[in-house]
C-alpha cells in the first residue's frame, strides 16, 4: 500500500467534480450484475446508503497512509458488513464494480497505472474488512 494516496484521492474528487454521480452508478452496476448481492439491501434507504458509502469511501482514501487509524475503521466495517450478510466471496465482484465504475467516472483521465493503484487499494480494503469480520466472529465463538 502506498504511503500516501495521493494519486487515488486526486483521481476521486475529479470523478466527483464531474458530477456524473459514480456512487449511484456503483449501486446500479452491482444490483444488475448479482440479484443475490441487491437482496441484501432490500428495505436499505439508498439515498443514506450511497452518502455513508462515499463518506466512508473517500474517508479510506484520504487517509490509507495512516495505518493506524484506518485499520482498525476497516476492520470494524467488516464485522458490520457480516452481519449485513456480506461474505468473503462478495468482495471480488463488490470490488470489481468498484472499480469499473471508477473507470469510466476518470473517463480520459484513467490510466494503466491508475488502475494498478485503484486495483491494489480496493484488495487492501477488502482484505483488512475480510480479516475484521473473521476476527469478530472468531472472538464471538470464543475461540479468542
Ligand atoms: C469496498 C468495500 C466496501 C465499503 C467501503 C463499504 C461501505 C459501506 C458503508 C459505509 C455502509 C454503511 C453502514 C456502515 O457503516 O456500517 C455499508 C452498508 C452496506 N454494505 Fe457495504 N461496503 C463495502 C463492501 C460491501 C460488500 C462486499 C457487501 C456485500 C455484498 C456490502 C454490503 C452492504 C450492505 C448490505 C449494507 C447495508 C446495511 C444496512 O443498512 O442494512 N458492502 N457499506
């Protein structure tokens, strides 16, 4: 992970600033692609749920150089997300939607490069929300 990610957090606020609103794409793009994964969010406000999602987001991104903070915020999201129903074998299709709409969003801006960061940062994400959900329920069964 890189120190700083200044490159990623540049990237977003231009996707942003370009108001083509890539949250509610993400949304979209990933309820079409698996019914199961849109089911989870039966009953959810999406209209909340796409403001907490960009929140948090962009909160990741600003600071995945300070290890010590956002660790534990992604460890305890992923706990959260398990009791969302979220399981491990989300993530890749979660993360890959991710990044598509990331992708056209930068539109000429996206690079070869970009996207390894884009790409390296999501797994990060993905993996430390993964290791938080098993830990908690590791602790839960008592077998911490
Ligand atoms: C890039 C990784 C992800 C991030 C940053 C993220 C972020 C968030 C945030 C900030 C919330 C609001 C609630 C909270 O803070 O606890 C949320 C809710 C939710 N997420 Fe995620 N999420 C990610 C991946 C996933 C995956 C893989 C799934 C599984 C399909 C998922 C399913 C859900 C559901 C169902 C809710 C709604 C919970 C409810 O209100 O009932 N998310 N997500």
């Amino acid at each position: 992970m890189p120190a700083d990610a200044t490159d990623l957090l540049a990237s977003l606020e231009y996707m942003l600033a370009r108001g083509r609103d890539p949250v509610t794409t993400f949304y979209r793009k990933l309820f079409a692609m698996d019914p199961t994964i849109a089911a989870l969010f039966a009953g959810v406000d999406m209209d909340v749920q796409r403001r907490m999602f960009l929140e948090a987001f962009r909160h990741i991104i600003m600071n995945l150089g300070e290890r010590s903070s956002v660790e534990p915020m992604l460890k305890r999201l992923g706990a959260r997300h398990a009791r969302y129903g979220a399981r491990p074998e989300h993530y890749g299709p979660v993360g890959e939607c991710l990044l598509e709409t990331l992708r056209e969003a930068a539109g000429d801006r996206w690079t070869v490069q970009l996207g390894l960061e884009w790409r390296t940062a999501i797994e990060h994400i993905a993996e430390l929300m993964i290791g938080g959900a098993d830990e908690d329920a590791r602790v839960k069964s008592g077998a911490i």
